[in-house]
C-alpha cells in the first residue's frame, strides 16, 4: 500500500490532559495516535501499560515497577490464559481506561467526528523489549523463560488486536506499530544470548496478529539496529530514527528495495525528540530528510518509491520532553509533511 509521505508518531506525550494531547495528535498527523500519558500515572509507563490481565504480572506502586510471580503455581491461570487466546476473541486482553485514558479520548473524539478517518494509529510494547525488560522476582529477564514469553508474545498480540477491532468502525486503515526499543542493544554483549531467528519469530507473530484484523503493521526502534531483522519478520512499515541514523539503513539497501517495492514503507523519523528540537526549522529537517532519501536512492532505489512509500515521524515518542519542546516537534512534523508532499506532489 502506498503511503506518500503519510505523517504519524510514537505513542507517548507528556500532557497531563488526555483530551488536548488527542486534539494535537488530530491537529498535528494524517494518522493520528491514542496518546501515551507516562506522567499521570504508573500504570502509563511503557511496559506497565501493557501488563494487565497478564498472568502473574504484579504492579509494585510503592517501588513504582512492575514484575513477574513465578514462584507459585501458575498452571490454572495458564490454562485460562491458553483457553481464551485460542478463542480468538481479543476482549480478554483489553486495555482498561485506568491503564490508558488515551485510547478512550482518541475513541471519544472520532465518534463525535463522525464517519471514518483515513488513517488512524494504534501501538503496543514490543514483546521482545517487554520480556528482556522486565523481570521476575529473582530479577531474571522473561524472556529467558520459555513459558513466561510466549505468554507475554501472546497477550501482545491480542493486545493489538483488541486495539485494532476497537478503532475499525472508526478508520478505512489501521497502523500497528510494535515499539522494540531493546533492539538498538541487539547483538551487544549484554543480549548475546538472544538469537536473531528468535526475534525474527516473535516479531514475526505480532504481525501476523496484526494482519489477521486487516491492520499494518510497523517496529519503531529509536536507535540503530539490524534494520534487515525487521524486513524479514515481515513488518509492513520500518520506523527508524531518521535524524540521526539515517545513515543505517543504506547499508541494508538490498533488503530495503525488495521491502519497497513489495508494497513496504519507510517511516522517517526525521523530527528530533531531543533538546535538538529547539534548533530546527521546517527548512532545516526537509534538508535532512531529503539527504537521507538520496543516499538510500544512490544504491540504485527509484527515488519516486521511496517517495510514494514513505512515511514521516518524530524520532521517537516525546513523553520526556518538555511541553514547550512537544509541541514544537508536533508542528513541525504537521508542517514538514505538508511541504514535501506539496513538493512532490501526492
């Protein structure tokens, strides 16, 4: 599917008032996202917002973290669990408003709309950044544990899946973006033990979940990674830090053309979400994107199909910025997007 430079991105801001960060998401992006609000609440917190419902997943507010109970005996509420995913019905794994007011302001705002928006994003924790972040009560990564990760990589999908069912009625097309941050640190001393044919599975399975309810499916990661991992996990959209790495995904450039040209995009995140943010101009960061864009289209990519299958971010979420800075990356992203595709035209 062609998205021409479509405007969209991360999850998190840091407004304390769920209505106004939805009304700069619609004002702001052809796509606009549910917000994540990480300083109203604990349960906003990245990987935390994603734990209820959760076997054995435990919310600890007084040291402010979240871990996982494996020291008892989990078979029934496994068996629960395993039961209602192979009944297919998402719902069990819904996001409740006290996890994410968010998702509710975004669902009230396109009702009282009316009729469909052309676009719309959804987004969940990677599972692969969920399960080597979070611990059990021996402070052991779950992804080390078999049983405990494939019940985390399931309720992820689900998940996503409730979000995208939730929002249909609302949207002709649905973006799912699946956050791995972890994955800059893939292949570093700290992960050698985690395989690439593993994350290539288990991101693998997230979209497939994704593209059972006819959603596309993205990864941001905000660091530099092995960009092919992505490509060949079979993700729709690959979101990388345009800013600062864009550099990385020319050495990837084979993988990428075939990405392109069957049917994937690009999503530049090309607005800094950093204190650079204060020193840029629309200007500034059309000169950045388009030096990126000729660089991947020197290695023999048709510049035309990185234009028609491009996608414009910030370079990752902007929950730990300042307000002043937010929303500065918000209205340059609104106004970068709309000078290039006057630009060129789509």
């Amino acid at each position: 599917m062609q998205t021409n430079l479509l405007s969209t991105a991360i999850g998190s801001m840091p407004f304390d008032d769920a209505d106004y960060a939805v009304s700069v998401a619609l004002k702001s992006m052809d796509a606009p996202i549910w917000p994540q609000l990480p300083s109203t609440s604990l349960k906003e917190q990245m990987e935390i917002q994603y734990s209820e419902n959760i076997p054995c997943a435990v919310v600890d507010e007084v040291k402010k973290r979240m871990f996982f109970q494996t020291d008892q005996d989990y078979s029934e509420q496994f068996g629960e669990f395993y039961e209602k995913f192979e009944a297919g019905d998402p719902s069990f794994m819904a996001i409740s408003e006290e996890y994410s007011k968010g998702i509710y302001a975004l669902l009230k705002a396109v009702k009282a709309k009316g009729g469909k928006l052309p676009w719309l994003k959804v987004q969940v924790t990677g599972p692969c950044s969920l399960a080597l972040t979070v611990v059990d009560e021996n402070k052991r990564a779950m992804y080390y544990n078999e049983e405990f990760r494939d019940v985390i990589l399931k309720a992820i999908s689900m998940k996503a899946r409730w979000q995208i069912q939730l929002f249909k009625p609302y949207a002709e097309n649905i973006i799912c973006f699946i956050d791995e941050p972890i994955l800059s640190a893939f292949g570093s001393s700290t992960y050698v033990s985690v395989k690439r044919e593993d994350v290539v599975e288990i991101i693998n399975e997230v979209v497939e979940a994704v593209h059972a309810d006819g959603a596309l499916a993205g990864v941001h990661c905000c660091g530099n990674t092995e960009w092919s991992i992505l490509i060949d996990a079979g993700v729709d959209i690959v979101n990388f830090d345009a800013f600062e790495y864009a550099h990385t995904i020319v050495m990837y450039a084979d993988g990428v053309k075939k990405h392109l040209e069957r049917g994937g995009s690009l999503a530049w995140g090309v607005v800094p979400t950093s204190a650079l943010i204060r020193e840029q101009t629309v200007e500034s960061l059309e000169q950045k994107l388009e030096a990126g864009m000729d660089a991947l289209a020197a290695t023999g990519i048709d510049k035309n199909l990185i234009l028609q299958q491009a996608i414009i971010t910030p370079s990752c979420g902007t929950g730990s910025l300042p307000i002043a800075d937010a929303e500065k990356v918000f209205d340059l992203l609104s106004k970068l997007t709309q000078k290039m595709k006057g630009k060129y035209k789509v």
